[in-house]
C-alpha cells in the first residue's frame, strides 16, 4: 500500500484515538525522549495536568500519580487545571480571563476533543480544544514536542462566535503546573552593560512576576527566561531543573504562584499591561510561544538540549557558518571618512578576519549623525563622510578580499532628522504630553504598514543598492515612552501589534534575504529571544565587553543560547591583557572592535595566529555539546569545554577569575562529554608570541582519566587565560 504524507498523518491520528480507548479517554501523555507531560480529562471534562517530570515505562500507570499525593483539598478543581480561566469557579491566578460581548466576566473552559499529529520523526503536535458550556467561546492548547530535545513550545489560539466583541484582559501561552517539595528560581535583571545577573531564591507562597512593560528593547531589566529546580537547587549535573523562555519581543509577564496546595503554577505570556484585547467574532487571537525543557540531570543537560533545539530549529542557520569580523564601534565611534575607513579595510584584510562591520555614524545630511542626538531615520549616506557611498566602500573591500557588513536602527527617529520633519504620525508619542526621550530618540510606530513598509525599506534599499552587504548588525536603543499610536484607533493593541509589525518587517526581509547574517542588538542585550532568533544568526550580548564581566555574562547566556549565537568582540575595555580578551571572545562568534594599526608588532601576531586557531576550533565550539566545568561564580578558576559530536576533538578555556594571592587551578579539572576509551593529546593554543607553555603535550590521556581525575591546565597569576585543543590520537 503507498501511502501519501496525508494519509500516514491520518493513520497516526487514527492509532491515537486508539490509545485514548486504552486509556479510557482520560490521559493525554506528551512524551519526548526522557520527559512526560501528562494531562487529563475529568468526569466533569476540565482538563487538568497531572504530571511533569521524567516519563514513566508504562504510560497507564500516569493515571496512579494523583492518588500518591495526600494534598490539602482542591475547592475548585481547577488548581491544575492546564488552562486557568477566570471569574467561575477559580480562585487563583488565571491564565486567562475575558469581558465577553455582553459584559459578563465570567469563563469556563471544558474539554471538546484533541488530536496528535506527527509533524515527523522528532517532532508531535497535540492540540486540545477547549469551550465554555456557557458562552461560544474557545480556546485550542498546542504543544508542539521535539522528542530528541526534551523541549516543549507551547502556545494558545483564542476564538469566539458571540454577538459582538470580546476583551481580552489576560491570555497567556501556557500555564504549567508542577508539583515538588519546594521549588528554587533562578532569575535575571540587568541594565545596560550589565546583562544576565542571576539571582537565586526559593520560591514562596504567593505569586513572583517576571515581566517587562518597556516595549522595545524589552529584556533591558529582566529578559524572560529562567529556571526553576524542584525539591533542591540544581547543580550542574544534578538535580530536576525546568528551564523556560518566551519567544516574544515585546513586554512579556511569567507568573509563579506557589499554590496553597504547595504546587506551583506557572503563567508565561505576553504582558496584558496596558494591553486589554479586543477579539472580533471568528478573528483568531495566537498568542506567542512559551518554550520549555526539563531535566532530572541538572542545569547542564537542560542547556544542552535547548542549545541543541536551538541550532536545529529555531536560530536562523543555526547549523551554518558565521563571519568573523573586524568593527569599528569602539575604534571610531561617529569620527570616521571615506579615507579612515579605507585604512579600516586593509586593518580587516591584515587582521586575518572574513569582514569589516561598518557601525554607527554613517547617515543623514540634514542633521548629519555625528553623535547620538541626531539623524536616526534619515538613512542616506552623510556625504561629507561618505561622497562615494556605501557601494565604494564594499568595493574598496573586495579589493581588500573581505566582507563588508553596516550598522542599521531603523525602527528609531531622532527628534533632529528630516524623518521626524516629514512624519510625525509614524513616531510613538503623546501630542499632549512633552517628549520624553531614550538616548535622545523615539520609537516608530511598526503597528502602522507604512512604517513597516519604510523599516523593510531601509535594508532593501542598501541591499538593492549593494547586493555585495554581507551582514547587518540591527540595533535598537530605546524604550518606548509615552505609547501612543496615531495609526491605532484601538491603543490597548499597541504593545502587541508593535511586536508583530516587527515579525512582518522581519518576514518580508528574510523572504527576500533568507541568508544574510544579521545580529540582534539592543543596546547590548536588550533584546535577545527565540522569536527574533528566527531571524537573526547571532545576538550581542551586551555593550560590556570587559573580558572579566564577558566571562560571568557569556556564562549565564550559555545556560539558554548556544555559542554560536554569541557574538564576543576583543576591545579595549577592561584590565585584561589581548590574550584574555581574545581567549574570552572565542567562546562563540568571535570579532574585533580594536584599533589594528595602533597594534604592537606580537599583539598582531598574536591576534592572526588565534584568528587561525579559532577557524580549526570554530566548529566545535558552535556545533559541540557544551560543559560548564568549573563555575567563577564559586572558585577562582572558570572553566567551559567543546566537544565534538564524535567526541573526536574539544576545546577547553581556563581563566583565572581572583587575582588574590596564589590562587589558581590547584586540582584537576574534570571534563566531561568526552569517549571514556579513546586517548586524547592535549595542547595549548593562543600562547602569545615568546612564551611557552607550561603543558606537556607528549602525554596522553584517555577520555576515563580525563572525565574521572581530570586535567589541570595549570591556570595561574602569569597564565591567567589557557585554552587547550584536545584531539583524539589516531
Ligand atoms: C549600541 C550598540 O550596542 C553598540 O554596539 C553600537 O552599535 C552603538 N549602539 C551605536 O550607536
């Protein structure tokens, strides 16, 4: 018989409905590859969770796990219910509540039916469809399950039929119910230039947010992911430990209400602050997706899996090449011409790196962007700086044989510009309130088409004009202040139509450039999540480019975005020498933001020679399963290891992270992910000119001495910063 990709869909439905007869119709298990997700259906048809954790040998005996709790009493039925309505039976923090058309408040929601369908051998959507008995109104659950990766996406899609509009006052992706002793969150707050600052504490009862409301540039003080480990904090290797993010770019809420039950229920979606809905009859609300991973095996095993899914899903070219690059931020900040950047081309081409990045400072002519006060929206070349335009110098750059890449913030206006002249309906503002600004600028307004359509044109217009641009560094600097759109005629939409004008704009750019590398600015790391990341092949961390803080920052970013998606840039911030900074650099996309000309004759030497170590280990650091081996935040050694897919060669990095008196790597390091029966021939790369290294490379080790005693790469005052290629001997 020969099927058609349709009918084995249907097949698979098909055998499902099968399971439900075997389950009498009451479980719906998710199962990936370690993990269950096990909801079900009750007498009454609510559809509660009953499980998350590991996935147990018999699937019929998920339907025992309730009656081993002797919990306090559920007066509701709706503790765990996997969607919380509100204003009926509910006494807890709702995932969802509504004004419906005729002014009642109240919501049901009870089961209609489910399907599983087999996207293909990795991945499974279930779909549950929900309805309130009392009002034609529903809600469809997807859980989209990749079975390798242990990840859950998971998201919601509203609708209704009544006899006019619906507010939407709250309506989040999902809503997770976990059930352990005690619970421990590891969350991040921040500013600019000091991203991803974890903070750890047990949860209580009550409710802890998570959220942002600042518009753009949303993660500024607190990005959306986090951790929780149940019963104990988990360490890296150890404990239960849930890992969660939303891919949304736009003012996000998670909530953690840790139940009087002692259960804790988790709501992640966007943020309904300031942002009540309004769903016409038969218009389909979807809300963003909430991703989630768990491990039994620690913090490591949960970053690797979503690292993992990362490359394999969702990072635009996740499992392509990157460009390493030479920019000119810091070199020049706005004091550049045509003639400082020729010098700037033949600097790249000397340095060794595939591509120029030419930043900030080369726009407008009216108010020629000489400094941040004015020019943004006015995206001609300064013909002063530039006479002969971008495409002389992507030219000059090809007689260089490099790449050329240019800077762009075109969802931004400064008050001084010919834009702000011309369109004062496309900028987020209040007419009767004075202008309030972010780094001296306002935000467009991207709820509004044309804007949407003079943000795509931004990059076409360059792309057309210079079909040779390699690469886009896309920067976003404000927040939003006074949110107001003059396009909207409903101002609760903003925030979130704002955040979609920005998928559009994105959509049509990568239908048109499906490949070009661009990376995700904002400031530094405003802005960083999986929904931009289908879009973007790398992010910046943050503008602090000190080796010292890269090494805590990097650290924290690791737990959640794989390297290949971090661009690091030597510069000269810091107290570190260039071998620290470089060393720091190569632990994911490296780049340059130096003065090369100014550089002493072994500093260059030095930088070309790790240029070329880096494109023998670049693979393994991006593709490679990462461990974290020796954490700065608890000794004075920081250590992070690369390895292979055929754990045929790794690459491991050492700082020193205290400069107090005689401290250093004074055990072995254990490494791990390595073959336990091959042998491994170690050597240090990156020594900078003249100085040896202190490591015998004539001596071998095999994987099980390496991963049981360790390895010490002798890390010390003088040898602060040691990076060591391991390579099985054949
Ligand atoms: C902020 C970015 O984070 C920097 O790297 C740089 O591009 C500046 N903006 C330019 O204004």
């Amino acid at each position: 018989m020969t099927y058609t990709m349709n009918n084995i869909k249907i097949l698979i439905i098909c055998a499902l409905s099968f399971a439900h007869v075997v389950f009498a119709q009451e479980i719906i298990p998710i199962e990936t590859s370690k993990n269950a997700l096990v909801l079900s259906i009750g007498k009454n048809q609510d559809v509660s969770t009953i499980y998350f954790g590991q996935k147990l040998g018999l699937k019929a005996e998920y339907a025992k796990i309730n009656s081993t709790y002797k919990q306090s009493n559920d007066y509701t039925g709706q503790l765990n219910s996997v969607y919380t309505p509100s204003g009926s039976r509910n006494l807890v923090e709702p995932a969802i509540s509504v004004t419906h058309a005729d002014g009642n408040k109240s919501l049901d929601l009870v089961y209609v039916s489910h399907q599983v369908e087999k996207i293909d051998a990795n991945v499974s959507l279930t779909t549950i469809v929900l309805k309130d008995p009392a009002y034609n109104f529903s809600v469809k659950l997807f859980y989209k399950s990749f079975y390798k990766e242990d990840l859950i996406e998971q998201w919601t899609e509203i609708s209704h039929s009544e006899k006019g509009d619906v507010m939407l006052d709250k309506f989040a992706s999902a809503n997770l119910h976990l059930k352990a002793q005690s619970y421990y969150l590891r969350q991040y707050h921040g500013d600019w230039a000091k991203e991803m600052q974890p903070e750890d504490s047990k949860i209580t009862h009550g409710i802890k947010t998570l959220d942002s409301k600042l518009g753009t540039r949303a993660n500024l003080f607190q990005p959306s992911v986090f951790m929780v480990s149940l019963n104990t904090p988990a360490t890296e290797n150890q404990g239960s430990v849930l890992y969660g993010a939303m891919e949304w770019s736009g003012n996000f809420r998670v909530d953690f209400e840790l139940d009087y039950q002692d259960n804790l229920r988790i709501i992640a979606g966007m943020n309904n602050y300031a942002s009540p809905y309004k769903l016409k009859p038969n218009e389909k609300f979807i809300t963003p997706k909430f991703l989630y991973t768990f491990s039994d095996q620690g913090k490591g095993e949960a970053s690797r899996k979503l690292q993992s899914w990362a490359r394999n899903y969702q990072l635009l070219d996740g499992k392509g090449d990157r460009l390493t690059l030479l920019n000119n931020w810091e070199a020049t900040y706005f004091d550049f011409n045509e003639q400082k950047l020729a010098g700037l081309l033949k600097d790249t081409k000397a340095l060794g790196v595939d591509m120029f990045l030419l930043d900030d400072g080369w726009f407008a002519n009216k108010y020629p962007r000489n400094d941040d006060h004015a020019g943004l929206g006015d995206w001609q070349e300064n013909k002063q700086k530039l006479p002969n335009g971008i495409s002389s110098l992507v030219k000059v750059a090809q007689k260089n044989e490099v790449k050329f890449g240019i800077w762009i913030e075109p969802e931004m206006v400064n008050p001084k510009s010919e834009l702000y002249e011309k369109h004062q309906d496309w900028i987020v503002k209040q007419s009767k309130r004075s202008e309030y600004y972010f780094r001296n600028q306002l935000v467009l307004d991207l709820s509004n088409p044309k804007v949407q359509d003079f943000v795509y044109g931004v990059v076409d217009d360059l792309f057309t004009k210079n079909p040779d641009l390699a690469y886009i560094k896309w920067d976003c600097n404000a927040v939003i202040y006074n949110a107001y759109s003059s396009h909207l005629k409903d101002q609760s939409a903003f925030y979130i139509e704002y955040v979609q004008g920005l998928y559009k704009v994105l959509e049509k750019i990568r239908a048109k450039y499906p490949k070009v590398p661009m990376m995700l600015c904002s400031g530094g790391g405003g802005r960083v999540d999986y929904a931009a990341l289908k879009y973007f092949t790398e992010f910046w961390p943050s503008d602090n480019t000190d080796p010292m803080e890269r090494i805590f920052m990097q650290w924290e970013y690791s737990y959640f975005y794989p390297s290949i998606a971090s661009s690091n840039h030597v510069t000269d911030w810091g107290k570190q020498p260039l071998k620290f900074r470089t060393d720091v650099a190569m632990m994911g996309k490296l780049g340059f933001d130096i003065v090369v000309s100014k550089l002493p004759e072994n500093d260059l030497k030095f930088c070309q020679d790790a240029i070329k170590n880096y494109s023998e280990v670049k693979k393994t650091i991006w593709q490679g399963e990462q461990y974290r081996l020796a954490n700065p935040t608890e000794g004075s050694v920081a250590s992070m290891l690369y390895v292979n897919q055929d754990r045929s060669s790794a690459v491991s990095f050492n700082y020193l992270v205290n400069n107090r008196y005689d401290e250093g790597s004074k055990f072995p390091i254990r490494m791990q992910g390595l073959d336990g029966a091959k042998i491994y021939k170690l050597t240090e790369i990156n020594l900078y000119p003249g100085s040896s290294s202190s490591i015998d490379s004539s001596v071998t080790y095999s994987g099980d001495f390496l991963m049981k005693i360790g390895f010490n790469p002798d890390v010390k005052a003088g040898r602060t910063s040691v990076v060591i290629k391991i390579e099985e001997l054949r």
